[in-house]
C-alpha cells in the first residue's frame, strides 16, 4: 500500500513539514525549476541575467518565466536550447475577457514563448459561475494546440476550502490543462501544503497524467522538499520530473547555490 493510501492528507502534511533536506537534493530540485522574473520594474537586462542564472553549474533550470515583452530577449539568450520560455496571460487578477487572453497567448506563441501560465477567472468562479472556468481553459488550451504546455494557474490563495481548490482543480484538469499551478505570488498568500494536497489529489482523481506547479513564497530548500515530498506520497516518484513537476522560483535558485553557512 503506498503511503497515501495508508495516511491520511492532514497526517502527509505534517510528514511533509519536517522530511530532511537529503544530499544530492539541489541536483534533482534545479531541473525542475521555473526561474521567474515577473517584478513589474523589471527589465531587458535583468531577464538577460535570468536566462544566464538558469543555466548552472549543477544543472539547466527546466524555464524561465516571464513578462510576455521580454519572449524575444529571452529567445536571443536562450538560443532554442533545453530551458524553456514560459510566460503569463491574463496575469495576475485573472480579470481580463476571453479575447484579449487569446490575443495575449497568439501574441506570445507567435515571439517564441513554449509554455503559458494562465490565471483562471478565479473571482467570477467564487461568485458563482460554476462553468467559467471550464470554458475559459478549453479556449486557452485550443488557442495553445498540442505543441505550447499550458499551465491554469488556481490562486489558491484566494479559494476558501480544501474543497473548492479540488473541484477547480478537476474542472479545469478536464477541460484540457496541461499543469495546474497553485498561485501568482501577488497576493498575500501564495503556495501552501494543504492546497497542494487538494491539487495532487485532484490529478490523481482526474487523468493522473496531468503536471502540477507549485509557485508563490517558495524560498528554501526545506519549503522545496517538502513540496515534492507531498508530491512523491500523491502521485508516485515518476512524477519527479520536469515534464510532470514544477518549482516556481525567484529568489530561491540564488538559496540553493549558496555556500554553506559556516556557524
């Protein structure tokens, strides 16, 4: 019997905050980060130095994501080499109309960007329109077609219940996300352990092929570890791969490359 089936989800989160950073972990956690730059002061040359971050002595971040102007910047670093160009749509309020998502998403695809992380229309969603997610995603999905992964970002920072970020998780899991992504990191708060339990367990439920992302406050290896740990008991450790697992970070690569503190 796999551990999640013979612990229940309070008891994983626990486990969770307190599972050991073990050697070797910053090897295996650098591929499967998303390297982000999304400060609204941010500039050409900082998503140059972004690109150049990710490609480390230990490894190749697996994206960089990004504000959609600087797609091009980016592709010029990058050269179409194994890090990935990810960028944001309807970012971050999840407020815009299906339109000018669309054209935001052609925009990109059209500069280079491999990868979109889509905010759902999270607060028409809690005042009661049960379906608009559902038809928001399949549009930003028709609108990525087979070839650009598309990531539905849940916020669920701003969903009150367990129960909740699990329905949103599988409707829009049905209709067509490639990953589901726990938050923008522009609100209070971010990432957390409970909401990814309802979102791992959601995939589980709904296909088990789709990826999840965790993103928002993640600062530490520790935070890290704990995220894949969850992920690891949910879903099985062949999803402990890029294709399947994603770190959001910002200042969190810089953490991981730090010498040793000396005490």
């Amino acid at each position: 019997m796999s551990p999640a089936n013979s612990l229940n989800i309070d008891e994983l989160i626990e486990a969770a905050k307190t599972v050991n950073v073990e050697p070797g972990f910053v090897q295996r956690l650098i591929p499967l980060l998303d390297l982000t730059n999304l400060n609204e002061n941010a500039t050409p040359d900082d998503i140059t130095q972004l690109c150049r971050d990710g490609n480390t002595l230990l490894g190749k971040v697996a994206a960089v994501c990004i504000y959609p102007q600087f797609i091009k910047p980016a592709k010029e670093v990058l050269h179409g080499g194994p890090i990935k160009i990810a960028t944001v749509a309807n970012f971050p309020a999840g407020s815009a109309d299906i339109n000018a998502t669309v054209a935001t998403i052609n925009q990109a695809i059209e500069d280079g960007a491999q990868e979109i992380d889509v905010v759902m229309p999270y607060a028409a969603y809690l005042a009661g329109d049960q379906t608009v997610i559902s038809s928001f995603t399949r549009t930003c999905k028709e609108t990525c077609g087979k070839n650009i992964l598309l990531k539905v970002i849940l916020e669920t920072g701003a969903l009150p219940s367990f129960e909740l970020i699990k329905m949103a998780s599988i409707a829009v899991l049905d209709a067509g996300a490639d990953f589901i992504k726990t938050s923008t990191g522009k609100i209070s708060v971010g990432a957390t352990l409970a909401a990814t339990a309802a979102m791992l367990l959601a995939i589980k439920e709904a296909n088990g092929q789709a990826g999840f992302k965790a993103a928002g406050g993640i600062r530490t290896a520790q935070q890290a570890a704990s995220y894949l740990f969850l992920i690891e008991q949910i879903l099985g450790n062949q999803y402990l791969t890029a294709d399947k697992t994603r770190i959001g970070a910002s200042s969190l690569l810089k953490e991981l490359l730090a010498p040793p503190k000396i005490a």
